[in-house]
C-alpha cells in the first residue's frame, strides 16, 4: 500500500517507519510537507496527528502572525483535504498529550 504519514513527533514518525515496513511510505513532518505530498490519487492510506503546528500557508498571512508555530488540530483539516483528492482510507491519530 502507498501510506502518507503526517506527524511531526519525530519519534512517532520513526516509530511509523518501523511499523509499516514493507509499504511504500512518504513520512513527513510539518503542514507544508504534508500538503506538498498529497495529490490525487497517490495514496490509498492517510495517517496523520490530530495537533500539529500551524504554518503561515494553513492559516493565512493574519492569523500566522500569532499563530504560526503553535499547535492546533488541523489535522482534522487534512484528512479532509485527503478525501477531497481520492484517498479512501484514513486515521487521525493523536496520543494523550494533547
């Protein structure tokens, strides 16, 4: 399977690598990484972190200015983005740190 992982844990994204041995992996760890990967039809799995830092590009160049950089759940966003592209099976993850 071609699997898109979005966490910006880098233990997690370790962590994934090791678990999902053997299918075709693109891990990546920030919002912009993240949408520069998606495109249509490319994955049939996305996993990716409930809360993750904001970029200026999720928020918009007003809300960057004091958002930039602090978590948020925009993965519940992205997997939204996912669906819109053709991605037909997805997981929002999140640990019990947030």
């Amino acid at each position: 399977m071609k699997i898109l992982v979005f966490d910006d844990s880098e233990l997690h994204r370790k962590a994934a690598e090791v678990l999902l041995k053997g299918h075709e992996l693109t891990v990546v760890g920030t919002w912009d990484e993240a949408c520069d990967a998606l495109e249509p039809n490319k994955f049939d799995v996305v996993m990716s972190d409930l809360m993750v830092p904001a970029s200026e590009n999720a928020l918009g160049p007003t809300a960057a200015e004091e958002f930039a950089g602090k978590e948020m759940p925009l993965g519940s966003i992205f997997v939204l983005r996912a669906l819109s592209v053709g991605v037909k099976k997805i997981a929002l993850i999140t640990d019990t740190g947030h």
